[in-house]
C-alpha cells in the first residue's frame, strides 16, 4: 500500500492545489486533487454535480475519491475544502502526514474570487465563506500534523516552508 508524501487540507482559497502543485515539482512526485477525480468520475464540474445530484451525492463521491487516492497515490494529495466534514475522512486521515493550509477570511476572499465554478459559494459568498471558515477550521486542525499560515504569502513562500517542514 502507497502512502502520499503529504495530504493538502484548507478551506477555498487556501492554496491547495497551486502550493500542492509547486510542493510535488520540488519533489518530482505527481499531484493529485481529490475534486478533480469527482469530477472525472461523474464527468462534470462539481458545480453541476451539486445543481444535479445534490450536496449528499456529491459528499459520497468525494468519500470515495479520498479513500481511494489515500490508498494509491504516492505524491502530493490535495482534498476538496470540505473533505474533513466526514467523519470517515477524518478517521482516514490518521497516520498521513497532513498539512493544513490556514487562511483567513480577507485571503480567502481575493483568492477564490468569490464563487467561479464553488457551489457552495453561490449564494452571500462572503457570509458563506466566512460560516465555512468557521465551522470547518477545529476539524482542519484536528487531522493536521502541521499547520502553515498562507495569508499575505506568495504560493513559493509556503511551499518553502512545506519542504522544511516535510524534512523532519
């Protein structure tokens, strides 16, 4: 069984995939996002996975993307933002070395844009973003071997950090 090098954790906007992407460049391992292999699978964007199956079905999908990227891959994993709400991911999570990609709302705010293709941000994105944040930052923390502040920091600054970090 494969383990990967590290499991990229956040809220939207926190750097996941651009620092996942620089972090597996510095090691000459192969990235993978969890969204992005719901999304081969239902051969849609997740944006209309929520609009045509629903929140539910979409959480099932993403269950079953982490199980199996936690089983296989071998480089830098990235999860969707709320991955962590299942308990089962959560539980999965023990033994990985995770990294939670902390950011704060302003951050979060100017890097997602406010909603493009994030169902869950449609409607308030703000408040709804800032309820996420809140609501998903004691379970980041509780899966999490390390923590990284990525607010006011280019994507390069924390994945130097990130390779400090995974020497020990």
């Amino acid at each position: 069984m494969s383990r990967p090098l590290c499991v990229l954790v956040g809220a939207p906007g926190a750097g996941k995939s651009t620092v996942g992407q620089l972090l597996a460049q510095a090691y000459g391992v192969p990235f993978r996002d969890t969204d992005a292999d719901v999304e081969a699978a239902a051969g849609k964007p997740i944006s209309e996975i929520f609009i045509d199956e629903g929140e539910q079905h979409f959480r099932a999908m993403e269950s079953a993307a982490v199980a199996a990227a936690l089983a296989e891959h071998e480089g830098v994993l990235a999860l969707g933002g709320g991955a962590i709400l299942a308990e089962a991911n959560r539980d999965l999570l023990a033994g990985h070395t995770v990294v939670y990609l902390s950011v704060e709302l302003s951050d979060a705010v100017a890097r997602t844009g406010l909603s493009q293709g994030r169902p869950l941000l449609a409607l308030n994105p703000r408040a709804t973003l800032r309820f996420l944040l809140d609501q998903r930052r004691p379970l980041y923390e509780q899966v999490a071997t390390f923590t990284v502040a990525t607010d006011g920091r280019t994507p390069e600054e924390i994945t130097a950090e990130l390779v400090e970090l995974l020497k020990g």
